[in-house]
C-alpha cells in the first residue's frame, strides 16, 4: 500500500512546568491575561506532524512518502527519516524560510499551551501531488494531516479530481479554519480523524450534525484520550477500541500522529478497523511512555507480547503480517 503523507514539518521545542496552568487562571481576567511560567527543562526534539506519523508507519515496516515543506536545515532531519525508512524525495525546501517551529509546555495535568511558527510550511500550498504518483508509480491513499490550511485544501482538491483516496486529518487547524474550508476538507474523505473535542468543533463550524458528516465521510475515527477509540463507518454499527494504558506517562506531545500512524499500517496489512485501532493505541502509548514524539523503541517480539497482554492472544495472531523495523 503506497501512502502520501502530506503535513507540517517542524522542529518541538518541549517545555515541563511543575505545576497546573488552571491554578494561575482568574476567569475574570481572561481579557488581560499575562501569564509566565518557568520551565523545568527543555528539549529539542523532531517533530512535524507529516513526519511523525511517517516515521510510526515506517518503525512498523511501511515506507511512507513524506510531502511536505521544509528549509535548508532540513539536511539532519532528512537523514534521520530516511534511515529510518521515510521516502523524503517529495519534501520541497524552502530558499528563504526556516523549517517550522512548535514550542509547547506542558503542566502536571498534561495539560498544554503551545505556538507554532510555519516558516516554510506555507511553502507546501505549491506542492501538487499528480509528480508525487507519477514518482512513485501510483498512490493508494493520502493523508492530509495539519498543514498550511491552503496546501491541505488543495491536495484534497486533488485527490478528489484525480481519484485518489484521501484521510483528512485537521486536528489543530480545526481553529483557525472557517467552516467551508472544513467542509472542503473533509467532504469526501475515505477517512476522517478527530479528537472528541474536534469532533464537535469540526461540526459547530461547518453547521454539519453528526449525521451529515457520517454521510459525507465513509470512516469516522475519533480518539478519546484514556477512553479509547470509536471508529464509525457509514452503515455499519460504531467499533469502540480500548485505550492501551500506562501508568509511565512522560509527554503526550505526538501521540495523536501516533495512533494514526499504527492505524494506517494496520489498514495496510488488511486488519479490521477494530485491530487496526488496538495497533495504533498501543503505538500511541510508546509514545506517551517517551519524551519527543520519535524517540521511542520497538521490538517485533516485545511489541507482540504487549498488544497480546491488552488485547489478547487471538489480537495479536493477526498481526503476523507486522515487521517493526
């Protein structure tokens, strides 16, 4: 299965701050808010969407075709994700912008406040998919993940035209998006990926219920944290998948491109919606256990043993298909 990964490419700049942002919140003041919080300590880390969940696919044996936007300091990146299995051929670098930037930090409560810089990323509107096929021979699905808004509605323009088929997957940019440009975006999609809460955001701003999407989308998978997984495709009753967890947690930072990646893969090796969700979990939950969203190891044996310890021995003899790098 030959998958485009389209999606921000950046740098995580990751902060911890031993405390809780709600405790300096004066609901009153939120007009006038002024906050500083002072962090325990920082890491510099790959990061990206696009190329976090390119690099789960390829740590469980896919080779993923990153499309994406990045600067001239993208030279360590690339090596890093190419020896790990990304195809990087179709990154287009930027002459005069740097690589984006996400600075985060990250409270006692997992909860997060976050910037992001685009940088080159608002290059990848000029990326077009059709050399990318014609490269690579063909493309059997394409992951539209956070992007440069108008790159992510035009490469599901394309998909649409050429045929291709696509997972729409805004996430953040559910925020800064209007409603029909999330219409545009999701309208079509063989897959559509959300959070709980951007589920009901993705609804509140295109004016869709819950119903009108599930007509216009032919998988709907939504992630709820510690509550798992609910994959609802159209005419079939909704699957609900357990959360794989942890008592280790170190960042969440990543663990949504995670679960995606594990999922993709599954689809890949032609495992049900449900076993390709209990796949992404526990790889999502690699992630949770690891500081920086591409730090985490894999074992074939150990990784088996723990799916089949969560989801049991018969899960795991479906996976015999897997080949973690």
């Amino acid at each position: 299965m030959r998958v485009a990964v389209t999606g921000s490419i950046a740098s995580d700049h990751l902060m911890t701050f031993k405390g809780r942002f709600a405790d300096s919140l004066v609901a009153e003041q939120l007009d006038k808010i002024s906050l500083s919080f002072l962090a325990d300590d920082l890491d510099i880390r790959r990061g990206g969407c696009g190329p976090n969940i390119a690099f789960a696919m390829a740590r469980l044996g896919m080779k993923p075709i990153l499309v994406g936007a990045a600067g001239a300091d993208f030279d360590d990146y690339r090596s890093w994700l190419e020896r790990h299995g990304v195809d990087c051929a179709s990154v287009r670098i930027s002459e005069t912008l740097h690589t984006a930037r996400f600075v985060v930090t990250t409270d006692t409560a997992l909860a997060q406040i976050a910037t992001f810089y685009a940088g080159a990323m608002k290059e990848a509107r000029f990326i077009e998919l059709g050399p990318v096929a014609a490269r690579v021979g063909h493309l059997d699905l394409v992951v539209i993940g956070p992007n440069d808004p108008e790159a992510m509605i035009r490469h599901t323009d394309e998909c649409r035209s050429r045929g291709i088929p696509f997972a729409a997957d805004p996430s953040q940019q559910l925020a800064f998006m209007d409603g029909p440009g999330i219409r545009k975006l999701i309208d079509g999609a063989d897959y559509l990926f959300t959070n709980e809460y951007e589920s009901y955001l993705a609804e509140q701003k295109t004016g869709w219920s819950a119903d009108d999407i599930a007509e216009r989308v032919r998988v709907r998978v939504i992630t709820r944290g510690k509550d798992g997984v609910v994959v609802a495709e159209r005419g079939q009753e909704p699957v609900q998948v357990e959360a794989a967890l942890t008592d280790k947690v170190k960042d969440p930072t990543g663990v949504g491109d995670a679960f995606r990646g594990g999922f993709i893969t599954g689809l890949s090796l032609g495992l049900s919606h449900a076993r390709a969700a209990q796949l992404g979990a526990l790889l999502a939950t690699h992630v949770l256990e690891t500081v920086g969203t591409q730090e985490y190891r894999l074992g074939q044996q150990s990784f088996i043993r723990r799916f089949a310890s969560v989801y049991g021995e018969d899960a795991a003899k479906d996976l015999d298909g897997l080949r973690i790098r």
